[in-house]
C-alpha cells in the first residue's frame, strides 16, 4: 500500500511542476532572459538559495553532472537576479493555473488544500533541508492557488532533501541512482540520459560498479539485493517525509489526498506536465 506521504509527494508534484512546463512559465522565464528549459529549471529552483554558484547546486541537486549544472550557473545570475527568477516562476505558475482551472480557483477546493498543506508544513524542522530551508523564508503568498503550489513546492523540497540523505546514506552516487531507477522502471537508459548530463563513461562505470555490489543482474536488471536496497532507500525516504503528515494528523491528510485529486487529475488531462520528463514528476496513481 502506497504511504500517506509517498502519495502526497505524488499529487502535489504536478502541480509543483507546472513551473518547469507550462508554456507561461517559460514565457515569464524568458521575459526576465532566462531563455532556454535548463537556464529557467536551474535559476527558478536555486533563486532561494540566493546568487549561488554551481558546487553548492550540484551537491543540494545531487542528480546531475557537474559540468551540465555549470552551463547554467552562475552565469544566469547575470541574465536575472534571483529575486527576478522567484518573481518569474510564481508568474508562470499564477498564469498557468488561471487558464486551466478558470473559475474553478473559486471553489473551496483550492482554499482547503491550501490551508491543509500549508498547516503541514509549518513548523517542520529544517535541519539538513538546504532546499526546504531556503523556500521555508520566502513569503507565502496569498491568493489560495498560489499558496497550494508554495506549500506543494515546501513538500517536495522537504521530501527530496530526505531522498538526498537516504541515498547519501546507502552509499549510492547520484549516476548510481539513476542506473537503480532505470533498472527498477525496466525504462530506456535513453529517458534520463540526456537530461543528467552524465558521459557514456559515467553510465558505464556506474554499473559496473552497481554490479560490483550485486545489486544489477547478468542483464543489468536489479538483482533481489538491489531490489531489496532501492526499496530501503524508498522507504528511508518516505519514513523522513512523514513530519508534515504527522502535522496534519490522519483525518486532515486523508482530506487534503481527497482535494488534491481533481485537481491533479485536470492537470494529467490537459498533458501539461509530459511522461517522462527531464525533472522527473511522476505520473499520478
């Protein structure tokens, strides 16, 4: 059975998404001079953390190659400011979400899962959160639609913060981690491999290495110990995503999972956010 928070990460992150793909938010990108998918995803993500360079990104990220992060920072801090990027993305999103959802913005949906999720955020612990930290200062906004995609963007933040650590503490790099994860999807290396920056050498070594620890088969396919391995890191990571659910309470998480339903199914139909994408958002359950 699929946990309260792996299933709230779930639903809220489509939502969270929209900044990356709806066609407005590249277009408040580019009016700031982000021009380009990577430059927007990276200065729009790491605006909280201020002018940062790219060491600190590639660490807090984890996922991708050092040099593909570099591409893009620091030099986007000279095309946008920060404050520029967090203006921009809440733009984009305020934008696209008026045009899919349209008078449904009124209903009582959007202001109840945004009271929910904001409760469920607040007052969670930071620490060792760089990225949760840095979105947990900025300012909540308050038109109710705007603050459901903060609180969705705190979650998801707050949950990949306590991925990185349960990778970290399995001993998984992050090229090792995108092997696990193609080799549990049974998925192309070809889905990812674009999107990471990663070399043929990189991918080539981290299975090697992978198989070194028997956690890749004969035919690259997680073995029963890599298979047991990922499910402890998935499990890790849901275990450090429970303090918001503990906020909540089980009869208010089950609420907020039954007003966010609707509201990420529309956004599946209107095919906003593409399967698979380069951030990785999953498709809803």
């Amino acid at each position: 059975m699929t946990s309260p928070a792996r299933r709230l990460w779930q639903l809220l992150e489509p939502y969270h998404g929209l900044t990356y793909f709806a066609p407005e938010a590249h277009q408040a990108f580019e009016g700031v001079g982000l021009r380009g998918f990577w430059r927007g995803y990276f200065a729009s993500r790491a605006a909280p953390l201020g002018p940062v360079d790219a060491a600190p990104v590639t660490a807090i990220f984890f996922g991708f190659q050092p040099a593909f992060v570099a591409r893009a920072l620091p030099s986007v801090w000279s095309m946008a400011s920060p404050q520029a990027a967090l203006d921009a993305r809440l733009a984009g999103v305020d934008r696209a979400v008026r045009r899919i959802f349209g008078s449904d913005l009124r209903s009582q949906r959007f202001s109840g899962a945004a009271e929910l999720a904001t409760r469920a955020i607040e007052g969670c612990s930071a620490a060792g959160r760089p990225l949760f930290a840095a979105n947990a200062q900025l300012e909540l906004p308050s038109d109710p639609h705007l603050a459901l995609w903060h609180a969705a963007t705190l979650l998801r933040e707050h949950r990949g913060d306590g991925h990185v650590a349960a990778l970290c503490a399995a001993g998984v790099d992050p090229c090792e981690a995108h092997v696990t994860q193609i080799a549990a999807s049974g998925a192309s290396l070809d889905s990812i491999k674009p999107y990471r920056g990663w070399g043929d050498d990189d991918w080539a070594a981290a299975t090697e290495r992978l198989r070194e620890r028997r956690w890749l088969d004969s035919g690259d396919r997680l073995s029963p110990e890599g298979g047991a391995a990922r499910q402890q890191i998935e499990d890790s990571t849901d275990r450090l995503a429970t303090e918001p659910i503990e906020h909540l309470g089980d009869v208010r998480t089950e609420l907020l999972l039954e007003l966010l339903v609707p509201i990420t199914t529309r956004l599946t139909e209107t095919g906003v956010i593409p399967y698979p994408n380069p951030v990785g958002v999953p498709p809803p359950e």
